[in-house]
C-alpha cells in the first residue's frame, strides 16, 4: 500500500491548522482553539513520522542498488544487508503508526477523563487494592506528564480507598485509559492475612471522558411566566412571579 497520498495529506490539514491557530480570533472560542491545539500536536507527529518513513523508503532504495552493484561477500555488500534488515523493521513500526492514523477518532479520545476506584470483593485487602490502583494509575500519568487531581476519596482504617475519583488532564487521555474501565481481581498474600492464605480482591474502575461544554440559549419565547396571589382575612397579600422554561434551545452546530 502506498502511503506517499495520506502522508500529503496530513501535510496538507497540518498547514490548515496551523494558519488557523495564527488567527487571533479563533481564541475567542477556547473550545474551538483547544480542539485545534490538540489535532495540531497529532498531526504535527503524523508528518514528522511521514518524512521519516520516507526517508527510510529512501535509504531502502540505496541499500538496494548497492547489493546490486557489489560482489555478494564483500564487506560494503553485508553492511548494506545489516542495514536494510534495521531499515525494514523501522518502515513496519512507521507503516503501523500511519495506518492507524487513518482509522477516524473517537471524538473523546482527546478529552480530559474522570475515574473512579472503587474498592470491591475482599473487605480491607480490597481496600488496599483499590489504592495500589490508584499509585499504578499516577504513576503512569506522571510518566506522560499528564495532570492529575484529586476530587473526593473515602479512605479505609488501613491506609487503602473505599472509593477515590480523580481527573486525569492531558493528550489523549482517555484514549489510553478508556480500556482500564471494569472490575480488577488481585490473588494475592495480603497485609492482613497472619496465615499465608492468598486471598481474592476486586475493585471497580470506572473511566468517563469529561463532559463537553454545551452554551444554551433560552429564548423569551421559551419562558412560561405565571403570577400568584394570595389573600385573604388576617393574611398579607403578595405577588410573586413564577417563571418556568419551557424548553431548552442550542444553537446550531
């Protein structure tokens, strides 16, 4: 499969948005200038990853005719061979990483994400389970120098988490996470345990991208307004209005 075509591609879209982050108007609309920020760094990578592979269809070429021209034992002949075999293995990893390229994004593979540990099955060690989930997922968000912030947690006697939510801010975050949603088992010795018998734990994970912000326009229209009065003997008269909407209208698009 050629991938000269998509590589333009992507060239192409890169320039387009790059001219549209320089309009100082389109940070009028910090959603819209964040949803090009991000598909900017994506596809800042494709192209470098583009070229690269290029590159190394390149070289693959030269290698080629050198084995063409040179004697079979000589010793240019093997380097050309050891390089084409690291050069083969290079275009597969980039010939992957384009292709995957092309398959459409989820919308929310780009958000900010909300998770929730949950401890489940295993009384206290569960407990202690659910915080070793949390340490792993940290950690692992530190490493891709995610920002990570803790929004309500339950702890346990023993220093684990009945419960903990946090949000996790970054590049592709919940792309990389969403598949962590579901219930972990631990078969383990635990802390708690003065016999050696292993024990079966389980806590819940919950991964949810972060809601999108919606601007509602409510219309004068939409507003049903009533009056209400009440009066009578020993009672004081008042007048209060009520106001209920009927219903909601977003803009388009």
């Amino acid at each position: 499969m050629d991938l000269r075509p998509y590589i333009e591609k992507f060239a192409r879209r890169h320039v387009e948005v790059e001219a549209a982050l320089s309009d100082p108007r389109l940070f009028d609309n910090p959603a819209r200038a964040q949803e090009l920020s991000r598909e900017y760094a994506r596809l800042k990578e494709l192209c470098a990853s583009g070229q690269r592979y290029l590159n190394v269809l390149a070289d693959l070429s030269q290698h080629a005719e050198i084995l063409k021209t040179e004697a079979g034992e000589s010793e240019l002949a093997q380097l050309a061979r050891e390089e084409i075999g690291a050069l083969q293995a290079e275009e597969k990893r980039l010939a992957r990483k384009i292709h995957l390229a092309l398959v459409p994004a989820d919308p929310a593979d780009s958000r900010n994400t909300i998770m929730e540990i949950r401890a489940g099955a295993g009384g206290s060690e569960s407990a202690l389970f659910a915080a070793d989930l949390y340490r792993m997922y940290t950690r692992y968000a530190e490493r891709r120098g995610w920002k990570v912030e803790n929004m309500d947690s339950s702890p346990s006697d023993l220093g684990g988490f009945k419960e903990i939510i946090f949000g996790v801010a970054g590049q592709d975050v919940f792309k990389r996470l969403k598949y962590e949603s579901g219930v972990h088992r631990v078969q383990r010795v635990p802390a708690t345990e003065a016999q050696g018998r292993i024990h079966t734990s389980t806590a819940t994970v919950a991964v949810l991208p972060e809601a999108a912000e919606v601007d509602l326009q409510i219309r004068p229209e939409d507003l049903e307004i009533n009056v209400c009065r009440a009066s009578g003997k020993g009672a004081r008269e008042s007048t209060r209005p009520i106001r209920r909407c009927r219903s909601f209208t977003s803009p388009p698009g």
